[in-house]
C-alpha cells in the first residue's frame, strides 16, 4: 500500500475550495445589492430662509420751486409814525375792552409826553390816541392800550407855530375840567352812548369841550363846558 504525502493532500484541498467559490461567485451573477433606506429614515431638509420684506420707502415730494419758501412774518411797522395812526394793539386779542378808564389813558398819555394836559381823546375799543398840550403848547400824540393801561405807540411831536402854541398854552392853563371828567359828562349826557372823540376848544378865558358819542348807530354831539363841566347834548 502507497502512503500519500501531506503536502499533496493539503494542496489537492486548497484547489478544491477555491473551485468551490469562483463556482458560487459566477451563480450569483457578481452583482452587490443597492442598499435599502430603511422605511423609519426620515429626510430631514434644511430649513429655507425666506427674506423679510422690505418697507417700501416713504415718497418724499420735492419742494415746488416755484412756490416761496414760508419765511416767519416780517415785524409789522408802528402805526402812526407820522403820529396819526392807532399803534399796533395789545397783543392780547382784546379790542373791545367792557369799559375804558379814560383817568388811566390821559395818565399814560401825559407821562409819554412828559407832562401838560390832555387837548384831544380819540379812538374806540382798547386803542385811543392822545394829545397833550405842554406848558408851552407845543403838542404830543401817543397811542395808548385801554386794556394795558400804557402806551403802546409814540410819543410824537406835534409841529405847531407860535401862534398854535400860545393858544394852546392858553386853553389849558384855563382849564378846569380834565378829559377823563368831561368824557363822563359827555356820556352821561347821551344815555347808552360810548365816546368816539373829544376835542379841547374855546378860549383860555372859556375853554370848551366838543365830544363825539355813539348810541343805537347814530353819533350825537355834546358839548362841556371847560370851567363848570355843564354837558349839552345836540
């Protein structure tokens, strides 16, 4: 009986083993299976950035060129600078004062002129113009607020020649009832009527006060004397 090496039995093994595989790959068809996405994936997509929208700019409407530009008012002038206007008020709105103290305005009106006695009142509401007649006679004129107590306008000098002046002096040297007194007496004398004007006249030995008032729309005229204050209305 022949003995058979090892060695050629262990090769005789390895052939047949290696047969045995390249048999089972050829069968299969060598294809390696796709892998299958297991059904419990889930596909977790990035989140997609949605841009806020943007306010649409506020229109802006250009400036006409043509139209001026809105400038702050221009201060207004004085009223009677030449001394024959009615000022520019009070600055409070108030032009029709309840009742004038006409005591307080010909007070204004003196102290603006530096002294001498009322000739002539003049105006309505709160604005009325004063005349004084200094110790000489030359003559001021003032506007002063009935609301205000003060004057808001003036003082401005009067131009008077020397005859002018003297008989101006005169009439107020002689004189005996004040502007405020004879503007009472003259309303007095026309029951319901308010003083428009009030003018000194006369002579220095009979001064005279001729007033203007107003009652129901109509004007009246009346008369005080100077010295005695008796009112005479017309």
């Amino acid at each position: 009986m022949t003995r058979r090496h090892p060695s050629t039995a262990l090769t005789a093994a390895i052939t047949v083993g290696v047969g045995a595989a390249l048999f089972l790959t050829a069968c299969s068809g060598g294809d390696t299976p796709a892998p299958t996405r297991s059904a419990t994936a889930t596909t977790t997509s990035k989140p997609t950035r949605t841009p806020s929208p943007t306010p649409p700019a506020t229109a802006t409407t250009p400036p006409d060129p043509s139209s001026p530009a809105t400038s702050a008012p221009a201060p207004g002038n004085d009223d009677g600078a030449d001394g024959s206007g009615q000022g520019n008020g009070n600055g409070g709105g108030v032009t029709d004062p309840v009742s004038v103290d006409f005591g307080t305005v010909s007070q204004q009106g003196i102290a603006a002129a530096g002294g001498g006695k009322v000739v002539s009142l003049a105006g309505s509401g709160d604005l009325w113009t004063v005349v004084v007649a200094g110790p000489d006679g030359s003559l001021t004129q003032s506007v002063v607020s009935a609301t205000l107590g003060r004057v808001t306008s003036g003082p401005f000098p009067k131009d008077s020649d020397a005859a002018t002046k003297t008989v101006n002096a005169a009439r107020a040297a002689g004189l005996r009832v004040d502007a405020d007194a004879a503007a009472a007496k003259a309303t007095a004398a026309v029951p319901g009527s308010t003083l428009a004007s009030l003018q000194l006249g006369g002579s220095g030995s009979a001064p005279t006060w001729t007033a203007t008032v107003s009652a129901g729309g109509a004007s009246r005229t009346v008369t005080v004397d100077g010295v005695t204050g008796a009112a005479r209305a017309s």
